[in-house]
C-alpha cells in the first residue's frame, strides 16, 4: 500500500491558513507556552517552591520578551529604571511608612536584600510591570515599540500604571493576609490591605513608566510588522492575564476558614478569595480582554 499523499515530513511543522508553514520550533514553544500558562493557573496562587519557580521563569520570559520587542540595548534601559526606581520607593516605603503605608516583607525573608528588601521583588516589579506596558501600549492602539509624539509620552504611563495597579488590587489582599508574604501593620479595608499600597504601586509604577516614555521619545525606532507585533502582544497579555486567573483556582479550592491581620480584624478566607476574583474578572479579565480585541482588529498594514 503506498503511503498517503499528505504526510507531513518530520522537523517540518505544519502549515497554516493563508500557507505559511509553522516551523516545528514554533509549535514547540508554544506548546510549553501553553503549559507554563497551565501551571501558573493552577499553582502560582499558592507561596511555594513551585510558584517562586513560575515566578522566576515569568521574569526570565519578560526579559526575553523585552529584548525579543525593544532590543537588548532599550530593554537593559528599561531594567534598570525599573529596579532603581522600585527598590528605592520600597525601600522608603518600609522604612517611612510613604507612600504605601507601613508594611514589612515575609517573603524572600532568607534571600539577599537591596536595603531593607529582599532582592526578589525589584525583577517581580519589572516582569509584571514590563507586560502590563505592552498591554497598554496595545489599548492605546501602538502594537509597535514608538512613541508617536507628546500624547502619548504622556498618556501611555498612566494608562500603564493603573494596568500594573489591577494586578496589585487583585493579588495584595490573599497575598498578604491570607499568604501573609508581607505585613501591613496596620491593617487595612481592603482585607487588610490600605488604600495607600495601591496609590503607591500608581506613583511607583508611573514614575519608571514616565521615564522609559522620556527614553523612548528621544528614540528612532524601527518599524514593525503587524504580524510579529500580534504575537508579541498576544503573548503579553497572555502572561499578564494568567498571573489574575491563578486566583481562581484558590476560590474554587474553597478553603474555609477565618484569618487575621495584624490590626486583628478578622476576615473569612472565603470571602477574600471571591472578592480576589471578582475584582481581577472586572480589572484584569475585562483590561486582557478589550487588548485582545485590540490586537484582533488591528489591519496588516506595516507600522
């Protein structure tokens, strides 16, 4: 019997729609793309070895996605801002109390310390911070590395910080009283977390993003792709929107039972895992979801 016509040849991928064969590599990655997403769904939720893992590989990916967008020279630029600026308003945070109130880290309590914080949160601030800028590069309609003019120099980091910010809303309050990864002393409305943490992560966010835009719109960038650009902005919201979802498995876990903060107000644990995912379905779900429609209906015109 002879062998059927369509076969494909091994190592040579498949092809897709308009006939542009996907090389077998491409499949691959995002085959493990898919996993890690999986496993960050399921188990990042959780303080263990397995979610500082999730989280190492996360940081390792923005990195790469940065340099993959911008280039090595802009994404070390962006890096650097990112860590000064956030180990120095973490550092006056905990130490004064400005600007978002008094708190301490438990977690990475046996790690090395930039000052009074442990070396760990300055990369997990550029990892979600770096894909929270894409995303809202994405909303504003820029699937390109440019910044078209003062506009935009302007707009870009607000609109990025409160994307930044939707995270912090909706993991700070399992985080920290539930987790108990860090302290707030003295407790807070939000499941013991104070409305001044998420006016610091807007101020803190907002100052490294407003200074990446400075850089950026003293740059000539090269155009891009619409095609490329798609799949790296899908990517992004992809990380970011699955680092909102891990919540979820927690909620339907239904763990029962009551917690304190350290003002000793106490709160069901239930009630802080629904309220996490109601707010990341109204902040994070619906913020992915109008970048994706974004990307969608963008046309293959070259930017």
């Amino acid at each position: 019997m002879s062998a059927p016509e369509h076969v494909m040849p091994a190592g040579e991928g498949m092809k897709c729609g308009e006939g542009r064969r996907i090389p077998a590599f491409e499949i691959a990655a995002w085959l493990a793309f898919a996993i890690y997403l999986v496993l960050v769904v399921g188990f990042a939720w959780n303080p263990t070895p397995l979610a500082q893992g999730l989280a190492a590989i996360g940081i390792a990916a923005a990195c790469a996605h940065a340099i993959g967008f911008y280039g090595w020279k802009d994404a070390a630029v962006l890096a650097a801002i990112c860590l000064f600026t956030t180990f120095a308003m973490e550092n006056i945070g905990s130490t004064t109390g400005f600007p978002f109130g008094h708190y301490h880290f438990e977690v990475g309590s046996n790690f090395l310390h930039v000052g009074v914080i442990p070396v760990i949160v300055g990369p997990l601030w550029f990892g979600m911070g770096y894909f929270s800028w894409i995303v809202a590069g994405i909303l504003l309609g820029r699937t390109d590395q440019r910044l078209s003019g003062t506009f935009e120099i302007v707009t870009r980091p607000i609109v990025a910080a409160f994307v930044m910010a939707q995270w912090d809303a909706v993991m700070d309050p399992p985080e920290a009283t539930i987790s108990k990864a860090w302290i707030w002393h003295d407790g807070g409305g939000d499941f013991g977390v104070p409305l001044s943490n998420y006016l610091g992560w807007l101020l803190t966010a907002w100052l490294f993003y407003q200074a990446f835009a400075i850089y950026l719109g003293r740059r000539n960038m090269t155009a891009r792709t619409i095609a490329r650009s798609r799949a790296l902005g899908l990517v992004a919201i992809l990380f970011y929107l699955s680092s909102g979802l891990t919540h979820v498995t927690a909620w339907v876990m239904g763990k029962d039972g009551a917690i304190a903060d350290a003002a000793n107000h106490v709160w069901r644990v239930q009630d802080v895992r629904e309220s996490t995912v109601i707010v990341m379905l109204f902040t994070m779900f619906f913020t992915s979801m109008l970048a994706a429609l974004r990307l969608a209906t963008e046309n293959s015109r070259v930017i």
